[in-house]
C-alpha cells in the first residue's frame, strides 16, 4: 500500500472501506471489536491500520451509526463582503466533513438589532436541534448571559470574529482587536512622520472590538509624544454619507491621519478623494474597491484578518469537540493580522 504518514489526516473510516474494497460497517466491526468479520478481512483492515497510521476516534463511530452532529453558526450581515468570506469558509468545512454526519445551519441577523441577536440565539438554543453553537458575539452582557445559557443546556458554544470573554464560550476564533487597534497606531504614526493629528473613527462604543481597538490605538498614541489623537468620532451607519460630510467639515479637515475602525474603508476613500483631503487612510479587510483604492494611493493600507479562516476554523474546531471531548483544550485562536499595500494588494484578493 503506497500512501506515507503524512496522508495521515485524510484516513477516514470511508477512505479505508474503499481503499480495501470493503463496507463502512465491516471496517467499523473490526475497529471496535464488535465480531462477524473474517480473520483474513481482519487481518487486512488491522495491517492497513498500522500502514496508514490510523488512529480511530468518536468521528468514525458517528459515521457508522447514522448519527448527526448539527451546529448552527450565527453572524451578521453587514458588512457583506466580509460575512461572504466567513460564510465560505464554513461551508468549506462543511463540505470537508459532511460525511462524517455534520450538518450546518447559517443563521444571518441583522446588525442594528440586539433585540433581533437575542431572539433568535434564544430560538436556536431552545429548538433543541443544535449540538453546538458558533455565534459572533458583540461582546455585550447579554450576549453572554445567552452564550452561558446555551453552554448550561449542554451545548458546545463557541466565539468567533468577535469573542465574548466574560461567557463560558468554549473558545474564541479570530483576531486581538487590541492588537489590532495597536497596529494601526503604528502604520498611521509612522506614514505621517511621528508628528501630526490623526483621527480615529468608529460606529459604536458599546462593542467589544471597538472599544478593544481603542485601547490598543492609544497605548501606541502615548508612545508619540508629537502625535494628537483626534476622537473617537463616530459614524452613522443608518446615514453613512451625511455623516461622513459633517466629519470631513467639522473634525477632519486639518488630520493627517485617519483609521477607519469599521467595514466603510472604500466608502471613506470614495468621500476622500472627492474632497482632495492629502492624508494617510487605513482601515480593514479587502475588496476590489479598497483594492482599486489602494492602487490609486487613496487609501495608504489595510489591516486583513482572513475571514474565511475564521468561519472555517469556528465549525472544525467545535466538531472536533463533539467528536474527540476527551483532551480538548479550551483556547484563543487569533488570526494573524497581515498589513496590504499597494504592492503586495493582490494577494488579498
């Protein structure tokens, strides 16, 4: 048999049954020691076993008894480039371990309202049709009452983009927003020459990751003793160009920076380079418009966070509990902030 060990991680019991030409319920039957297998069959499973290096866990037997492992994920929906890569990633996990039982529900709230989050996290913890839960949190108190709740019921609750420390949540998929908030400092102290104004914008300072952001953007500040922090300001999402016209006039005609904290990096580019503002703008994540704003040096750079890993790495981890419990360490797992300019653009793409 011509496969190495390191082919070791795409061993299923499936794999095994057609590699030697024989039923899932056979290679099951000899695996757990459960008899009716003949000793020349036994003897082939077990030698293909110790070639491939296969070591049989809960995820097989789930196989082999028809059982389900269903896990529903919840996010929201703005801004839609971003959840259309968490989305993708999940759904390429799904497809990677569908035949092992799993089943994924994606659930969309709307951003605005809390009332709506609640609600429906209440409806999927109470339907009892979920073995796990991956649900991007806003990091407010009830969002983690609710993560707690769902975790009392038994049900295997994760974070992920945005995490909810104060919950009992399994563990968080995503990055250090602090680190992020830090980072940005940085790039924008440096493109401005260490001295000069600065402005940081966000949306709201009730959620976890911008008020994480804050802190980490004014660590870096105090470093600067030439650099003056302008803000927080914040924009209206319900009223996103009226907002940024009365920012542009009121706040930000005299800043040679700006770290735009929320999803609006191309939408803030577009007003900057109507008004022919000269200043270092940076901001999150990838689109063909921040991209194509990138190359016009409209936007100087922008902070990425893989968010198809995130959506990926959210699901296989909580099947991977469900699967495997015993040795399961709870931990953070932080995507890596990468820095696009224009130069390196379109491998972000």
């Amino acid at each position: 048999m011509n496969m190495s060990k390191e082919s070791y991680n795409k061993v299923t019991v499936k794999s095994l049954a057609e590699k030697l030409d024989l039923s899932v319920a056979t290679i099951d039957r000899a695996l757990n020691q459960r008899g009716n297998v003949k000793k020349a069959t036994y003897d082939r499973i077990m030698q293909a076993v110790e070639e491939l290096n296969y070591s049989p866990n809960k995820s097989a037997s789930y196989l082999s008894r028809n059982q389900m492992i269903s896990i529903a994920v919840i996010f929201q929906t703005y801004p839609i480039y971003f959840w259309e890569q968490i989305e993708i990633g999940v759904n390429n996990a799904l497809q990677e371990l569908s035949h092992f039982g799993l089943q994924v529900d994606i659930i969309r709230t709307m951003n605005s309202s809390i009332e709506e989050q609640i609600e429906t996290i209440n409806e999927v913890v109470d339907s009892g049709k979920y073995d796990g839960i991956a649900i991007s949190s806003d990091g407010s108190f009830e969002i983690a009452e609710l993560i707690d709740r769902a975790v009392n019921k038994g049900i295997a609750t994760c974070t992920f983009n945005t995490d909810s420390p104060i919950s009992k949540r399994l563990f968080y998929v995503g990055c250090d927003y602090r680190d992020a908030g830090k980072l940005a400092a940085e790039l924008l102290c440096k493109f401005i020459g260490r001295k000069g104004k600065i402005a940081f914008i966000l949306e709201t300072e009730n959620m976890f990751q911008f008020q994480q952001k804050v802190l980490g953007f004014r660590e870096v500040i105090a470093q600067y003793g030439n650099v003056q922090m302008v803000g927080p300001l914040k924009l209206d999402r319900n009223n996103i160009e009226l907002s940024l016209e009365n920012l542009m006039k009121d706040q930000l005609s005299d800043v040679d920076g700006i770290y735009l904290a929320t999803g609006q990096l191309a939408t803030m580019a577009q007003y900057i380079e109507k008004s022919g503002l000269d200043v270092s703008l940076i901001g999150h994540d990838m689109t063909p418009e921040v991209h194509d704003y990138l190359q016009k040096d409209v936007i100087t750079a922008t902070i990425c966070q893989d968010p198809h890993n995130q959506g990926y790495t959210a699901v296989k981890m909580l099947f991977d509990y469900l699967t495997r419990p015993t040795g399961f360490i709870p931990s953070l797992n932080l995507s890596k902030l990468e820095v696009a300019l224009r130069e390196n653009a379109n491998f972000f793409l």
